[in-house]
C-alpha cells in the first residue's frame, strides 16, 4: 500500500446518484440537514474518502466507516489503520489518505478580503513579524501560503485553525515534515510523517465529464521560515 495518496474530487456539483450508493444512512440522513453547498462538499468528500480507502485496503467501500472527531479531524476504521485529511476550495476537493498522521490543506483563490484581520487574530508574533517583512506585492500571496501551512498543520493536531491559535513556533511535540503544493493554479500544504517527492495526485470525476487540469509541482517556500517546522 502507498504512504500516501492525494486525490482531487469535484465541489461544483453533487456526485451522480450512482454513487450514493456507496454512503450509508446515517451518511444520507446528515447530508440533508446541509445547505446546498456544504451538502455537495460532504456527500462528494465522503464517497471520494469511501472509494479511496477502499482501494487501498481491498474493502467493499460499503463498509468503509468513517467517524468524525469532536475537533473535526476524521477516524478511517479499517485494519491496517488509515488517516485522512479533507480540504474544500472553490473549485475542487482534495483529500489525503496514508498510513499515518496527515494534514490537508489548499487554497485555489487570492487571499480574501478580510486577510489582514485574520493575521491579527490567527497568526502568532513570529507569523506575523515574517510576513511584514515580505515585499509587499507579494505579501497576499504570501499569507494564503502561510495559511494552508499553518492550517495543515493543525488538522495534523486534531484541530483547525479556528479551533487553535497557539504559536506553532515551537512544537509541543517532533516536528512532522510539511510540503508546500502547486495544484490547479492554487496552492496547498501537507504536513505528515511520510510524504515522498514523487506523490502526484489522481481523480475521481464524480459528476459528468468533469476533467480538471491537474498541473502539479511542489511549492518553494517563500523565504526563510517563520516557524521552526520542518520543511522539505
């Protein structure tokens, strides 16, 4: 089985009903309770996660569970054990699902409006001193970076960037590795135990003819780190 996989899913329209056979109930019962947005994201995440998982460990995806924590972070209960990570941009899905730990996290558009209030309440000192410092026509693009790597790393914790905003200068614990990403004209982060420099992501096109271009390259850190996490 591969450390790891990276898989591309759409957001923009919900997954054929062929596919829905693949959820279960409770899977269907919670996907109405959803707005029409959320609603796409969750039922298309879940069965590109079912289907992933399934292939990896030969299982009907029938009888992939699936739990979510109370942090949000999800629980694959299959032997061996897998751990996933989800992330919705505007234009697609991604996940990533290996044998360990995993983080996930990608942006596909510019840095929204209300970025610089979000340094000042996310961001630690260290964060922030760095990214002043950056030239300032870069400086948007420089926060989405630092965002998808600060957020990665704390779905690789258990939590989200809402959910933690403790500097993440120094670890509490070993520092995984991060990897910053060029998909699909945004950028992305994963943070994990495993992540090889051959990884390239795969499609699942859920909905019609859905075929994205999937132009990939890992991503040159912008400039020496802000954070002590280690960067390959």
């Amino acid at each position: 089985m591969s450390a790891l996989q990276l898989v591309v899913f759409p957001v923009h329209a919900q997954a054929d009903a062929a596919w829905h056979t693949v959820l279960d109930a409770q899977q269907m019962r919670h996907a109405a309770t959803l707005g029409e947005r959320q609603r796409v994201r969750y039922l298309n995440a879940r069965i590109a996660l079912r289907l992933t998982v399934a292939g990896l460990v030969q299982y009907d995806p029938q009888r992939v569970v699936i739990e979510q924590q109370a942090s949000g972070q999800l629980r694959i209960c299959t032997h061996p054990r897998l751990f996933a990570s989800v992330t919705y941009a505007q234009r697609l899905g991604l996940l990533a699902v290996g044998s360990s730990r995993v983080g996930l996290d990608y942006e596909d558009g510019a840095a929204p409006v209300f970025w610089r209030s979000a340094v000042r309440r996310y961001f630690c000192e260290s964060e922030r001193r760095w990214l002043q410092s950056r030239d300032e026509g870069t400086r948007e693009a420089d926060f989405v970076w630092l965002w998808t790597r600060r957020e990665s790393l704390l779905k690789y914790r258990g939590s989200g960037i809402r959910g933690d905003t403790r500097c993440l200068c120094r670890p509490e614990d070993a520092a995984p590795s991060q990897r910053s990403f060029n998909l699909a004209g945004g950028v992305g982060t994963l943070t994990g135990e495993v992540l090889t420099a051959d990884l390239l992501p795969s499609r699942l096109a859920l909905c019609g003819e859905w075929s994205p271009e999937l132009d990939f390259s890992w991503h040159q850190a912008p400039g020496r780190m802000p954070c002590c996490v280690r960067s390959e």
